[in-house]
C-alpha cells in the first residue's frame, strides 16, 4: 500500500469557502466535491513533521499555499491546522488514488483566509467555487470533508 501526506485549505472569506469538484471518474472520490489540497513534495520531512505533531511547521503552511495556488489560483493567509481545537489527531482515510492504487492518506487540515487571486480550477479540480458554508449540506462532498465540515459544524 502506498502512504501519502497531504495538506488541504478550507479557505474562507466571511462565510464563504472554496470548495473543488474532482475531474469526472478520476479517483480519489471521483465525482465529488473536495475541499482544495494535495500531497506535499517531500515525504520524509512531512512524515517526521507529522510523527512530532508539528502540524503548525513552515514547511507544511508552504506546501499548503503551492497548493491552494496549484488548485484555485488563490493566496491564502493566517494559516492554523485544525488539530487540536476541532480533532484530536488529524485525519486519516484508506482509498484509491488517481492511478487506482490503494492509498493511505494522512490529511493536513487548515482554516485559512482569502488574501487575493482570481478563482481558476487547476490541477486535480474540474470546477472551483465559493460556497456559503449553509450550503455544504446541500452538495456531494468527499467522505473526508463531510466529517471535517461536521467537526466545524457548519453540517
């Protein structure tokens, strides 16, 4: 089985958030929206970050913006992972990864603002969108997200 790190930004402006919609039929979570993130560049650096529950390292706040910038052409600012205020430890799922390889994640979850760009889907996203938090109920979410948005309670 492979092992992937990966950050992810729940980037808000007032009570709205972006939100990414994956390329039809590519996994992980094919067909659904996510919130916008990707697997960092160096495993090892990130797996002893993670092991020494340095989630708040700069290493991980910059892998987090490369990626917010590679998936929504956005900055982001004033960056806090969600751990410990809203969980214990951070979230891990077993799933397909795009190459259809049975993948263990080890998400990265950050509360994040707006700080500029144009919102243009890149990367993984086939659409990226600001969403007013009272409507995730309303959207097919990734299994991860859903319990992260619930953890916020805005689900």
């Amino acid at each position: 089985m492979k092992f992937r790190y990966c950050t992810a930004g729940i980037i808000q402006n007032g009570e709205k958030i972006i939100i990414g919609r994956r390329i039809k039929g590519t996994a992980p979570y094919p067909d659904t929206w996510f919130t916008p993130g990707g697997g960092v560049n160096d495993f090892e650096k990130a797996e002893m970050l993670f092991k020494n529950k340095d989630y708040d390292n700069e290493y991980l706040h910059s892998e987090l913006k490369r990626e917010m910038r590679e998936e929504t052409n956005i900055e982001i600012k004033n960056i806090r992972n969600i751990v410990p205020q809203y969980r214990v430890v951070p979230r891990e799922a077993e799933t397909q990864n795009k190459h259809g390889e049975m993948t263990h994640y080890y998400f990265l979850e950050y509360l994040c603002d707006y700080e500029s760009g144009e919102l243009k889907a890149g990367d993984d996203a086939a659409e990226v969108k600001w969403v007013d938090k009272s409507e995730l109920k309303n959207v097919l979410l990734t299994p991860p997200s859903k319990e992260m948005y619930k953890e916020l309670r805005w689900l």
